[in-house]
C-alpha cells in the first residue's frame, strides 16, 4: 500500500501530528517489552522535533517512560496510559486494591500475560494457542469491574482502567492546545478510534494504520509508511 498523495501534500501545513507507539510507530510483537521502533522512527520524530514548523506528540497506553526508553527522545512530550499520565502534571493516584481484584479474576491460561502499569492493567494474550482465543476474551469480558473502572479491547490485549479518559479526550486536548496547527492523529488499534471521532469533528486529519474498520479518513499499511510520512513531513517542500 502505498502513501496517499493527499497525505504527503500536508507537508505544506504547519502540523500538530499526533501518533500512537505499539502498531504504530513500532510493529505489533508478541511481547511489549520487544516493541523497538521501526527504523527510522526516531530520526523522523528527532527532525519534526527540530524543524521548528511542526509539533510532535506520542499518545499512547503505555507509560511515558517506556516510550522514552525505546525512543531516546527526552524532549518528545508523551502522553501515557490512555491520556492519565501528562508532562509536568501529576497524575490521580494510583488505586492498587482495584488493581489486585482485577488481577485476582484473571484465568489461568498458558501464554496470558498480565502488565500492571501502576495505575491500570493490561492483559496480553498474543501468545495464547488460536484455539483458546474464543474462550480467554469471554472471560476477561465477564470480570467484574470495580467502581468507576472500564475495559477497553484493542489488539489481543484489554487494558482496565479508571472511567473518564480515553486517547479522544487526550487529542482533543492537545488539539486545543495549538490552535494554529492542523491535528493529524495516527493510530493502528481500537482504542485510536476514539481519537479519529474527535479529531474528524475538530478538522483534523485521522490515519489508520494497517486493516481493520475506521473512522479514519485515510489508510496506510504499517510503520514503514507512518516513517515515510513523518520524514516526508519534516522536509521542507523546495519545489
């Protein structure tokens, strides 16, 4: 699949570009403590960074040190966990009681694996059997939740957390906080469409990457072409 030449054209804009880590900027891999960027990934980020013409940010479920130790890139804002964790803000505190019910609930399946973040958990099941898929997501849908929590499903993994934040709410709010940039959010996963919704309403410009159903208004294949796109963008149009 090749770069939507709409999408290159942007590179006359002054832009608030907006991207999601896993899937994104790095390939999907079964274990997220292996998710290392796509080649070239940091050198795009480095010159949108640099150039001066544009804003960067990373908006994504992780947390924000884990974007930076794959990254290298201290100055690149990211905005972790689904937009609870913020530069320079402190984040609502932690509630491990709800963390250990969740936790308590999970099934017994070989290759399920549980990443308490802290502030929420992420259960991965990239390496459980084919066969057992079916079964494993009918009971990470059945736990019980505590109060004010939700679930969110994305790729072979459903992140539970406290209600009222979202990478919606997190564009959105980037967005507002440059109002003379054109938004452009790109993102791989269900928990992204949120962000496309959010960001179509405001003007922006929303960027599946890879298949699936979208809100998004256009499609690349992978992280190959969202670094094509970042390095196309970082270079000033001489022509």
């Amino acid at each position: 699949m090749s770069v939507p030449p709409d999408l290159l054209a942007l590179r006359e804009r002054s832009l608030l570009v907006l991207a999601d880590y896993d899937g994104t900027l790095a390939p999907i891999v079964p274990r997220p403590e292996e998710a290392w960027p796509q080649p070239g990934a940091r050198e795009a980020l480095e010159a949108l960074l640099t150039g001066g013409r544009h804003r960067v940010a990373i908006v994504t479920g992780r947390l924000a040190e884990q974007v930076h130790a794959f990254l290298g890139l201290p100055a690149l804002p990211v905005v972790g966990l689904h937009g609870m964790e913020w530069p320079g803000e402190e984040m609502t505190p932690a509630d491990p009681a709800a963390l250990r019910a969740l936790a308590a609930q999970l099934p017994a399946v070989p290759g399920l694996r549980a990443e308490n973040k802290g502030w929420t958990l992420a259960v991965h099941s990239r390496e459980v059997p084919e066969d057992r898929q079916p079964e494993v997501e009918a009971q990470l849908a059945a736990i019980t939740l505590p109060p004010g929590w939700e679930a969110i499903a994305g790729k072979k993994v459903r992140e539970f957390r406290p209600a009222g934040f979202g990478k919606g709410r997190a564009a959105e709010r980037l967005a507002q906080r440059h109002p003379g940039l054109l938004p452009v959010f790109l993102g791989d996963d269900v928990t992204d469409e949120e962000g496309f919704v959010r960001l179509r309403a405001l003007g922006g410009v929303t960027v599946k990457v890879g298949e699936g159903a979208t809100a998004a208004e256009y499609r690349v294949a992978g992280p190959a072409e969202v670094v094509a796109l970042l390095r196309a963008w970082a270079t000033p149009n001489l022509s």
